[in-house]
C-alpha cells in the first residue's frame, strides 16, 4: 500500500471523493495541504478574496450541480470566515465539505496563534464535525464527511484538521473505503407504504387541493416525479421561495410563489384548500404567516426526508418520512392505478376560484405597479427584462432583500436548480460568490446575480477573484441607494424614518469599480437604455459585465402578508389590502 | 410531567456537547443529565430528564436521534420503566440526639451513612427522584450542608432492552 502524508492523503481522499474543485484561502495550519495541492493536478483549487466567498461559491456550485460542494480554509479566522457560509448553507440543506485547518495537537487549547475551537464554534450549524486527531483517520474521516453531507436531509459537514496531522514527514498507508457504513447513521428511506396510499386517497378526494412544493424537491432531484404528479392530478401547485423551479414557472398549473411575498392566488388558494399536498418543504414562518390562522380548513399531507420537519410548525394529519423522490415516484404509480380519478367538477370549480384570484390581484395577469417611464425605472421590469434577454434559461442568483423578492416572482424558473439564493438563513453576500461557483459548473451557461448597492457590497472584493479565474459573470445591481426592504419595512411600521438604511452619499462608481477590476461597467439611469444594454451585457460573453441600474427607489414589494394574519392577508401596494 | 430520555451514543469526542448544545440551541430544558460509557466501550449512555407537552417531546426525541453520533433514542418514562437516582448528603451531626434523629431517618429511607465525623454525619440514599426530594424535606428542620445528586438513570421495564 502507498505511503502519504497527512496533507497528501486529504487531496487524494477529495480526489477519490469526486472533487474536482475546491474554493479556499491558504494560512498557516493549512499549508501542508496547500502544498499537496500544488504537487498535483487532479483537484483543481480556486483562490477566493475572503473565506466567507469561499463556502458561497462551494455552495453555489452545489445548489447549480446537485453534487457536494468543497471548501477549504486555515484556522482561526479562516475558519471563523467561514461560519457564515456553513450557516447558510445549513439553513437550506446544501451539502458540503469544509476542511479547516487547526493549529498541531500539541498547541490546542493553549490560546495559540490563530486557533478557534472550530467544532466548537460550528456546533449548531453543521450536519456533523469531525476533528482529526490521526493521519491514519483522515481517508476514512474524509470518506465519511461526503457520506454524511449527501446523504438524508444534505447538509455541511466540517472536518477540522490540526497541522501536526498532516506533517509531511509523518508518512501512512493510503486507503479510501469503498463504502462508508455506520450504524449509527442509516438515512432512510422510501416512506411507509401504507402511509403514501392513505395520502393519495386523500389527494384524490380533493376538493380544493394544493400542491405545495419545496426546495427538497430540487435537492432531491424529484422534480420530474413532481410534475408526473400534477399532469395525473391538474392540481394547482405553489413553490416555495427555495422550491422555484421544481414544478415550471411558466406553467398555466403553477399558481407563483407563497408567503409572505408570494402571489395573492398561491396564498389564497392555501388558505382556502381542504388538501394541501405538502412535499419537500418545512413550513416556514416565511410562508405560513400566523400559524393560529394558517389554512383552518386543510388536511394536511407532509413528506420530508427529515422526521424533525414533519410535524415542527404545523401538525401533519398524514406524515410521510422519506425522500421527494421514492414518495413521489410510489405516489405516482398508486394514483395511475387508483380506481378513482379527482373529483373534475370540484378541481374545475376550483380552478375557476382560482382564476377569478389571478384575475383580481395576479401579479401575472397585470402589472400591479406603476409602469416604468423615462428615469424611472422600475426594479420588476429589469427582472423581466432579464427574463426576455436570457430566454428564461439563465442561472439566476440573488443576495437577500427586494430585488431577491422581485426576482423570485418575476423571473419564471422552469428548470430546478436555476434560482439559487439563501433563502433560510438571508444571506445579504451571498449572490455573487454563489455566482461565481454557478459559472464555474457551467462555463458556457448565463449567470446572472441579481443584487443591489446594499448586497454586493459584502462580498464585492471577489470581482478579483472572477478575474483570476475567468468567471465572466453578469452583476444586475437594482441600485435604489438605500437598504431596500430595511427602508420598506421602516416605511411600513415605523413611520419612514429611515434608521441607518440610506447612505447615497458614500456609494462607489460601480462601473469605475468593476473596471478598476478589469471588467465591464454600465450604468443605466433611463429606461430606454435597459433592453439594448442589457443585450449587451449578455452578448458579452467572456467578461464580468456589472449593471449597475438606477431604479425607483420608493417601490416596495408586494403582495405581503400582513404580519400576524392567515397566509391570505395580503398587502396589495401601498394603500390597498385584502 | 418528568420525562425520561434514554440515548445510546457514540462515545467519541464532542458527542456530549451536541446534546448539550441541542437543548440550548432549541429552547429546551434539561433538569437532569447522566453520561457513562456502557459496558460495550464504544458506546456511552445518556439519560436525560425534561419538562414539555406531548408535541415537545416528540421533537426532542426527533432532534436527538438525528444527531449522527446517536444510535438509539427512546423515553423511558412513555412505558414501564424503572428509574433511580443516587443522593449523598453531608449533614451536621454533633449532639447525640441529632445523630440519633439522624439515623432514625437515615433507616426510614434506607439510607446508609457512609462518613462519620465528630460534627457531621454523611448519608447516602438511592431511589427515585421524589424519594430523594421526601428525604431532603425531612432533613428541614436539621439543615443540610451539602447536597449533591448523581441524575436520573434508567432502564425498561419487563423484557424491553436498549441495544444497538
């Protein structure tokens, strides 16, 4: 068997996990790593700006791929750089493999230079964490972190691995496990049987059922099940904000998000359905709004792979523990046999319930907002235009705030795994390195992040990076010089003052910004200038292209929920509710 | 109500601390907790005593047994079972008629004194947890000068076991 050091033996170990790539910043403890990286060729390493970018674009990568995502920080405050990313990456369910470097054995505990009690400090937002304390652990160790974070409900896992572990000199014999097994840890599963018979029973006799689907089924790649469903079924489905793309956006079936800016007939229909077909998704405050008042007349149907979901917010009358796609596909096959078909009068009545909605206050039947006109831009129409340019087929990433709203109802994604934003954890940074990952999975696909002057600002240092690396992203930045959905928020319920969310004042030039970078910057303050710059930017395939797009800065989003009401109390615009 | 949970761990570094921080880190209490290896060294028992309603526990139950290192999760207190918890406490004890009283008591419990010293008398106790709270509210008079408590430990009753 073939000798390796400890830092030969971790590269080796991602080799034979699948990596091909891994996002990170060098420091002391890991620099016996580093230097078994640059004695090979088989995993390639992308040199991020900031550790925090690092775990984004591991993370990014894997939401656009479905593959784990790998991330590689020192210790100390590489490490602590780093917890954002887990954290978001935790709070949605990506897998993920963050190594960290450690100070040696002999120094833990004893304050030394750079260390962080990493396992420590990232407790509460792993899937699991391991530190290595033998170099004969590490395959095995390794092994069992990708095992870990694919497997069930995904998640990250840390392997934090001190320096005297992967000492050069210290050679062992090299064996990657073909199998992890543990018996402590044995993901299910396919769901009970007799469980997915009683729920498709119900769903058959739906008067006003939903289909409320979730980011699990994106995760789970179910989304083909899913729709096998809904053809069967002609059922009105709703995606969560993590869910768009599991069921086509541009679907006549597909009702727009729900939640709290989800559309007026998504969360009407909920509050209304006597079924609701719950799968891949956790009802989160988010969506439900009061859970007094969340959907009083509805049985509820509730599949997850995680047993801790089921049941947590909301009671399930039918709970169903297993993947979207075993319970779908089963699901699938016990309605094509079923003896009875829906109930057609009720899910037509229903439907023209349904309609009647979209027609009244549907975000898709009309515009809702004011129409742009000359230096007024509306923040809904550059997503829409974003749309039209892009043919709906780019990949779409966005930070945290209005325009992560806008675009998450605007542009509709057909395609799981299009939309990738942080959606549990609201990670304002996130977008452009999630982007940056995106581009490097699919070099020849658009990429589009959309931001605003707030976001991109906490992770603008990686334009550097995109330039190194020759990832030729597209920046949309809906630049209302203001914290966005802070300043609606303050507009809404604390009577306009504007508490620390304006600061036009000290913005950058962003396109003296982006080509300080050595990318193209456009600054678009008209209307008529959004359509032929915005095929521009796209035709402009090998650069970094950042828009910077001066936009209304008084809109607000809407639909949203009125706080503390059922999921169809809405705010329609500023003055009007339901 | 007390309730009563059993955990067959890992017994690897950190996996304590993940229970720990659980509770913390979902809003839960714990009132007593015990960790011991078993007599299979490679796995370390946990039981674990809470408050909650029905639903509470449930996710308690859930959220243990999703952490990796857990291998078994079951509470205890749902069916027959048997619990115990060990108490020894120091009491003074420097007239005669108070080790008298003392001892009196100590044998009404089934208490044994295990440390004897001109002034105070030290007496251990075994039992469940509301026959070590009976015998502290019979020491009130007397006052107690050090009370310490081991947690509750506890087993199926009947022919169920824990096993891997």
């Amino acid at each position: 068997m073939e000798l390796l050091s400890g830092g030969d033996i971790i590269v080796r170990a991602l080799r034979d996990a699948g990596v091909n790539f891994v996002w990170g910043y060098p420091g002391g403890a890991a620099l016996h790593i580093y230097d078994a990286i640059f004695r090979q060729d088989d995993v390639h390493h992308l040199l991020v700006r900031h550790e925090q970018a690092a775990v984004h674009a591991a993370d990014g990568f894997s939401r656009a791929t479905g593959q784990v995502g790998t991330a590689l920080v020192t210790s100390g405050p590489g490490a602590t750089n780093a917890i954002t990313g887990i954290a978001t990456a935790y709070m949605d369910s990506i897998p993920l493999v963050v190594i960290s470097g450690q100070v040696p054995l002999t120094k833990i505990g004893q304050d030394a230079f750079q260390e962080t009690d990493m396992v420590g400090v990232s407790r509460p937002i792993v899937k699991h964490s391991f530190l290595v304390t033998r170099a004969e652990d590490i395959a095995a160790t390794i092994a069992k972190a990708y095992y870990i974070a694919s497997t069930g409900r995904p998640g990250p896992v840390v392997v934090d691995i001190p320096k005297d572990v992967t000492d050069p000199n210290y050679k062992v014999a090299y064996r990657f496990p073909d199998k992890v097994v543990m018996r402590s840890y044995q993901p299910s599963s396919r769901g009970h049987k007799g469980q997915i018979k009683r729920a498709a029973k119900v769903l058959l006799d739906a008067k006003r059922p939903v289909i409320y689907a979730g980011g699990g089924v994106i995760i789970d790649n179910a989304s083909e099940h899913l729709r096998e469903l809904v053809r069967l079924l002609n059922y009105p489905v709703t995606n969560t904000l993590m869910g768009l793309g599991a069921y086509p956006g541009s679907d006549p079936l597909f009702v727009g998000m729900l939640g709290m800016h989800g559309t007026y007939e998504a969360n009407a229909a909920m509050h209304d359905a006597d079924v609701i077909f719950a799968v891949g998704a956790r009802f989160d405050d988010r969506v439900t709004n009061d859970l007094e008042k969340f959907c009083p007349r509805a049985t509820i149907i509730h599949i997850d792979v995680d047993p801790t979901s089921v049941s947590k917010n909301i009671e399930a009358h039918i709970p169903i523990v297993g993947t979207c796609s075993a319970v779908l596909r089963e699901m699938v096959s016990i309605i094509k046999q079923a003896p009875q078909s829906p109930d057609s009068v009720a899910i037509d009545a229903w439907w023209t319930q349904i309609n009647q909605w979209r027609a009244e206050h549907g975000i898709y039947t009309q515009p809702r907002y004011e129409p742009s006109a000359g230096n007024l831009i509306k923040p809904q129409d550059v997503i829409k235009m974003l749309y039209e340019v892009t043919e709906g087929k780019a990949y779409v990433t966005s930070d945290v705030g209005q325009h992560q709203m806008f675009a998450a109802q605007y542009y509709l994604f057909d395609q799981p795994r299009q939309w990738i934003n942080s959606g549990g954890l609201g990670t304002m940074g996130f977008g452009l390195p999630a982007a940056m990952g995106v581009q490097l999975a699919f070099p020849d696909a658009h990429v589009a992040c959309v931001t605003g002057e707030g976001s991109i600002q906490m992770c603008i240092q990686e334009l550097s990076t995109c330039t190194q690396h020759q990832l030729p992203i597209k920046i949309i930045n809906l630049n209302n010089a203001a914290l966005g959905m802070v300043r609606q928020w303050q507009d809404m319920n604390y009577s306009s003052r504007y508490a620390e969310s304006l600061y036009e004042d000290s913005l950058p030039d962003f396109v003296a910004l982006a080509e300080a970078y050595g990318h193209v910057g456009m600054r678009i303050e008209h209307i008529d200038e959004l359509a032929p710059k915005m095929r521009e930017c796209f035709a402009l395939k090998d650069r970094v292209v950042f828009m910077d797009i001066c936009v209304d800065r008084a809109e607000h989003v809407y639909p949203m929920q009125v706080p503390g009401g059922s999921m169809r109390e809405l705010w329609l615009n500023k003055s009007e509710k339901t | 109500m007390k309730r009563i949970i059993s955990v067959l761990m890992e017994n690897e570094a950190g996996a304590l601390s993940r229970v720990v921080g659980l509770f913390s880190q979902r809003g839960y209490n714990i009132d007593t907790l015990t960790v011991a290896p078993t007599d299979d060294e490679t796995l370390s028992r946990l039981t674990l005593t809470t408050g909650g309603d029905d639903r509470m526990i449930e996710q308690i139950v859930k959220q243990l047994h999703k952490l990796i290192d857990t291998v078994k999760v079951i509470e205890l207190s749902e069916g027959a079972h048997i619990e115990r918890e060990l108490m020894i406490v120091k009491i003074k004890a420097s007239t005669s008629d108070m080790r008298a009283e003392l001892k009196r008591c100590s044998d009404i419990f089934r208490g044994h004194i295990i440390d004897v010293t001109a002034a105070t008398y030290t007496i251990q106790l075994v039992g469940d947890s509301d026959k070590l709270d009976a015998f502290i509210g019979a020491l009130v008079d007397v006052g107690t000068m050090e009370v310490v408590r081991s947690g509750v430990v506890g087993i199926s009753r009947g022919d169920k076991f824990l096993h891997v």
